[in-house]
C-alpha cells in the first residue's frame, strides 16, 4: 500500500483514533459514540494505551510510512482529555488547562521520540466545539499553540459526535457553505 502511495508521489500517512479497548463509563459530551471516557480511565491504562501508539507508530515506521495521523477531535476518548465538558477529571489530568493538556502531550512527545524526524506528525483537534462549557473559539485557539510545537501538521475541525453537535462535524448541504471555516481562520 505504501509504495503504491509513493508511486503517485503522496505521502503515506494512518490515522490513528483514540478510541479505548474497554469502556471506561460514558462521557456526557460524547454519550457513548465512542469505547471509554477520558473521565474513568485509570492512569495506569492511560500509560498503556500511551505505550501502545509507540508500538503502532514504531510498526508503521518500518512499513516504510511517511506520516501519522493522531485523532484529537469530535469529543474522541482522547479528545475527552481537552474539554473542560467532558474532562471531569479530579486529578493531574483534569481542571486547568494545563493538566487537560499533558496526557495528549506525553502522547505526542513518546511519538516524536519514536519517530524522530523521519515522520511528519498530524494531528486534528475541535477548534470550538460548540457546546456550552466546552472548547470555545478561544480555547481551541490555546490547544492548537500548546500543539504546534510538537506537530507539522493541525487539522483544526469543530463539533462533537453527539446528536446536538455532530452538524457542526459533518456539515450538510443545509448549512451555509464553510460553515467552520472560521474557526481555522482563527487558529491559523
């Protein structure tokens, strides 16, 4: 797959979405649309899943791929992490800014450490999530500069996946044309 890729001269990239094996209670952004919550999660799990994307992008290293793709967004259980919405977490991974950004830089930091410079880093992440108490314009707008250190790559999206929210996500013909263009006109 990959060399058929190259041949046209496109990078190879995978995504790789955070969704936990097991199912750590449901989140009330996301309600269940995805495995797990960032809310239950035990720490020792979440270093075992932090683990298991080096061992992912260790393998796709060797598969001779050029990129990967690290899903942040549409209230994912990593994207959980994020917002102050769904993130009611009570330890140093809840709360401020701060500690709602560390579990999604140690991922970041163990890939880069994997891949070096040998692999571009894309990420996605919800610009504005649109919900009330959730990530905001301005608060997408932080997330995407404590990213950028550490990605080459952001895709910066909007919505949840919930039934309120997910017109933002997969906006329709009924909408206005780019209806969220302006939240990556803002991170931008």
């Amino acid at each position: 797959m990959v060399e058929s890729i190259n041949f046209y001269g496109a990078k190879a990239s995978m995504e790789l979405t955070g969704v936990f094996l097991k199912n750590y209670g449901v989140s009330e952004g996301a309600r269940g649309m995805f495995g797990g919550s960032a809310i239950e999660i035990p720490v020792d799990e979440m270093m075992r899943y932090r683990d298991r994307y080096v061992e992912v992008v260790t393998m796709l290293k060797k598969l001779g791929f050029q990129g990967v793709f690290l899903h942040f967004g549409h209230s994912t259980p990593l994207a959980q992490f994020l917002s102050p919405f769904t993130n009611k977490r009570k330890d140093q991974y809840g709360g401020s800014f701060e500690n709602r950004m560390r579990y999604i830089l140690d991922i970041l930091t163990s890939v880069r450490q994997t891949v070096g410079e040998d692999m571009f880093i894309e990420a996605r992440i919800s610009g504005n999530e649109f919900q009330p108490g959730g990530i905001d314009l301005e608060e997408g707008v932080r997330i995407a500069e404590a990213l950028s250190p550490y990605v080459d790559i952001l895709q910066c999206s909007a919505g949840m996946h919930n039934p309120d929210w997910m017109g933002h996500t997969h906006a329709s013909g009924f909408r206005p044309r780019l209806p969220n263009s302006h939240v990556a006109d803002a991170v931008k």
